[in-house]
C-alpha cells in the first residue's frame, strides 16, 4: 500500500427531510447571504426552492438565485454567476441539484473568491485555487460524488473544451442528501448515475500501481451493492433503500475513500470528456457507459490478473485458470451487459452521434492537451491509443 493523505471535510446531513433544516444548517455556519445556484427548473416544478428558501427566510438568511445550469455545465454562466456573487456581496453558495450544478457552484466559489484571475485560467490549469467561498448542497441525484469531492469540471464554448480542476479548497463544507429528492429522476438519468458511480470507483480499482487489498474490498463491496441497488431502482424508482445506497455509494466512490493506497488516472473519464465536449448532447454517464468498456477491451491484456480479479469477485464469475483471458473477457462483457439492462448505451452510434475520423481525432488530440500530455495507464495512451479506443466503441 502506499502513502496516502486522506481528507475528506463535508458534513453529511442523510435522510428523511433534512433539507427543511436549511436555514438553521446555514445559520450555524455563520453565513448570512447566500447564492442559490440550480439546474434546468425541476427544483421549481417540485416545489423544493420553495421549501428551501422558506426555510432560509425563517432562519434570517438572504439569498439571490441564479439557475439555468445544463449537464455538462458552461463557463459562460458560471462567469455570470460570479459576477452576481460579488455585486451582491454573496457569502456562500448553495448548489441544488447533482453534479452538473455542485461543479458550477465548485467554478463560481473560486472565482468569486478571487474575482481578479479569470476560472478559466483553474481549469486550464495555470494556476491553482488559493481562495474559494463556502459551499453547500442540497443534492437531488445520485451520480457524481461532486458533494464530497474536490473535482470541478466545466465546459469552454469557445473551442468546446472540457476541463477540470482538483482543489481540497472546493470540497463542499456540507450536503444534505434525502434520498427522495432523487425518486422524479428519470429512468434514464438514474442508469447514467449508477454508470458514473461505478466508473468513479472502477477507475480507481484499475489502478497502474500498488497493491492494497483492503481498498479492493471496499471497492467491491460498494460495486456489488451498486449494481443490486442500480437495478432496483431501475424497476421502482420509488424504493428508499435502494436510492439510499445509490445516494450515499455516490459520496463514497468519488471523495476517495475506494483509491486509497494506490495510484489512479481515470483514462475513461478523460476521454469521455472529450466526446461530451464536443458533443453536448452527450449526458456524461451514458458516454462512460460507451467507453468504459471500449477503454476495458484495449487494456485488459496488460492487466490480465486484475480483470480476473474483478469479474470473480465483482461478478461472481468462475475463473478459468487455463484461459485466464476468457474470464477476463467475461467480465468485461458482464459489465456492458449490466449497462444495457438498464438503457444505457455500449455504442457511440446508441449515443445518437456517428463522428467523423476527424472529429476522432480532434477529440483524442484534445484529450492529451494538444500532444502534451501521455495517459500513464497500463501502458501509455497517447493520440492514436485514444483513437484506438474511441473506434473500438463504434
């Protein structure tokens, strides 16, 4: 196992109800004026703003709001957002809503902070966070972890560049998460999540170096129930228990808790980042669902012992000790197999897109910054692996 530094700061306020505390939740916090930030309009059809901010005003906590945040959310109105943070002298900001929305609120808190330097110049990486405001979350979906985690990703129109940032600073300082704030979510929406909560964890389990077999059985545990609980609610989508472990398996998998020990890149994310750049259209979840696997079919040989470890004790499978690959291959197709049952698509073309080769090769160009980076996956991942990889998803 190796060093690790493990931080992990958000209060979580689980269960029935707990967003009708808000206020007083705020109000202990110190903060006295906030900045509501939320998604397309479902927090305002299901009357839960209106709940929410009832609750603030009993507490004595201002607020302004600033919705319209889209899956795959865009700098444009994040640098809106921030500049209503600073006119209104905002204190913290509340995202209401999943991932989406909790990155918008990551993006706005920095650059509110420090209104000076631009959030683009974070996510492009020329600069690190050195300030961010509070945040709070009232989650709605179960999918990203961006409630307890430290990543904040955004989308650049200009270019339709996706890009990220990593920075303990924007760890939310608590969330609320009622598992049925999640029981309107589409069947479809649901599939996307549960795909990304495996991937968060997966990604980490098909780490490139050391060994830690107590993380590994952290992060089996948290898949098999996953998967049980992501079936689930498939069916009923109004079953508590099984949005509650989708719920909470959600903070679990990305506040790095199922890493620990080990070194991890999440090659899949990153390239899928790139196909929903460049096709918005994309919900993030179903473009994983797409390329996890295709990323799983390039990579397995150069990890033969790992993949027989997951599809045995992930998926029960038996081991073929005589042809290892077969087993390997098995719980490959398992995996796509699982996605499927719940509507995901394994295929760019289910995604409704059929890109070009070169759009292929715009989106592979992109992914290693314009040839300046290498994947340290298995073995290295430079432009023409990732295109490789996208055309084993056709």
């Amino acid at each position: 196992m190796k060093d690790f530094e493990y931080y992990a700061p958000t209060r979580i306020f689980f269960g029935h109800g707990k967003e009708e505390n808000i206020g007083d939740i705020i109000a202990s916090c110190g903060y006295h004026k906030i900045m509501i930030h939320y998604g397309g309009g479902s927090a305002k059809r299901t009357g839960l703003l209106d709940r929410l901010e009832a609750s603030l005003v009993e507490a004595g906590i201002a607020y302004v709001e600033c919705g319209g945040v889209q899956p795959n959310p865009k700098l444009s109105l994040a640098r809106e957002a921030i500049r209503i943070c600073v006119q209104e002298k905002v204190e913290l900001i509340l995202a209401v809503g999943g991932g989406s929305v909790i990155d918008s609120a990551k993006c706005v808190a920095a650059g509110a902070a420090m209104p000076e330097i631009d959030p683009w110049v974070y996510l492009n990486r020329e600069k690190n966070v050195e300030k961010a405001l509070p945040i709070g979350v009232v989650l709605t979906l179960s999918a990203s972890g961006s409630e307890m985690s430290s990543s904040c990703v955004i989308t650049n129109e200009e270019g339709w560049l996706k890009r990220s940032f990593n920075s303990d600073l924007v760890r939310p300082l608590f969330a609320i998460c009622n598992p049925e704030l999640t029981y309107s979510v589409s069947k479809f929406q649901t599939g996307c999540g549960t795909v990304d909560i495996m991937m968060h964890t997966l990604e980490r389990y098909f780490s490139t170096d050391g060994e830690a077999p107590l993380t590994d059985r952290l992060a089996e545990g948290l898949l098999k129930e996953v998967i049980a609980a992501g079936r689930i609610a498939d069916q009923n989508p109004t079953d508590y228990d099984a949005r509650a472990t989708l719920m909470w398996a959600s903070s679990l998998s990305h506040n790095g808790l199922t890493g620990l020990g080990r070194d991890y890149f999440m090659s899949a994310h990153q390239i899928e980042h790139e196909l929903s750049g460049m096709f918005d259209q994309v919900a993030h979840g179903a473009g994983l669902s797409v390329l996890f696997p295709a990323w799983c079919r390039y990579i397995y040989k150069y990890a033969l012992d790992r993949f027989c470890q997951y599809a045995v004790r992930v998926w029960n499978l038996e081991m073929d000790f005589a042809h290892p690959e077969n087993t390997a291959l098995t719980g490959i197709q398992t995996t796509e197999a699982y996605f499927r049952s719940l509507g995901m698509p394994t295929r760019l073309k289910e995604l409704g897109i059929d890109p070009t080769e070169a759009q292929i090769e715009e989106m592979a160009e992109k992914a290693t910054f314009f040839g300046t980076r290498i994947f340290p996956d298995y073995i290295p991942l430079g432009k023409k692996e990732i295109v490789d990889i996208f055309h084993l998803a056709e």
